[in-house]
C-alpha cells in the first residue's frame, strides 16, 4: 500500500466515471497522492473520496492478512509515509471493518491491537538505537 497504489486507485475511477482529471492531476510538479489525499479529506473532490475510501478498504483488508500470517499478536504497526498522512480515513471505520473480515479467524485479528506510527524519525531512531548496542 503506498501513494502510487492510491494514485492507480485514482486515475481507474476517473477512466470508469469519464470525468476531467483535475488540473493537480495533470501536473507534473505536483504530488498527485498528496492531492487526493488532501480532496479526499476535505471532501473536495467525490472522486478522490471513493479512491481513498477504496484504499483504506484494501489497506485494512491487507494489513489484516499480513497480522494473520505473522500472527502479530502483539500488535500491528502501521509505518511509512502514508499512514500518518491519511489517518483519519484509517480512523472512519473501513480500514477496521476490512482488517477484521477475516471469518473464522475474526477473533484472532480482534486480540491484535493495531497502531498508527506518526513519529517521522522512528527508523532513524531504530538505526541509531541498534549502532549504539553494537557500539
């Protein structure tokens, strides 16, 4: 799940509906996830709504597979650029919704609490937290 995927998400709906690309879109100085993003939150654009709703969906729906294969049941944490950025779309429900549809396996994933990282610096403290034991 990154920023392009959520673009690809994007540019399928503007094809399926035939609506004008917005003019960001079209830009190449402009971070098109950035903008959905930001459209989407605002409520903006409809289009950049449904995208999102889409991605939190299958991002919840994932990390919910991800959980279950590594049987993370400490918990998951959600890192990386996107996360943060969109959380309160993670926040809405559907992300929950999806990571939790596991069927017989719901009550696994329910024992997993999962996390948001917003702290920008947590790999650069990682890395400095592992030369500092090794030192």
């Amino acid at each position: 799940m990154s920023g392009a995927g959520l673009i690809n998400l994007f540019e399928f709906l503007l094809q399926e509906s035939g609506a004008a690309a917005p003019g960001w879109f079209e830009d190449p100085a402009e971070d098109s996830a950035a903008c959905i993003t930001r459209d989407a939150l605002s409520g903006a654009d409809p289009l950049c709504v449904e995208a999102l709703h889409w991605f939190t969906r299958l991002y919840g729906a994932e990390a919910g597979n991800l959980a279950l294969k590594m049987n993370a049941t400490g918990g998951l944490y959600l890192g990386g650029g996107i996360a943060p950025k969109i959380l309160p779309a993670l926040q809405d429900g559907r992300f929950l919704t999806a990571f939790l549809d596991k069927g017989r396996m719901r009550r696994l994933v329910e024992a997993m609490p999962v996390r948001v990282i917003c702290n920008e610096q947590v790999s650069l403290q990682g890395l400095a937290r592992v030369a500092a034991l090794r030192g």
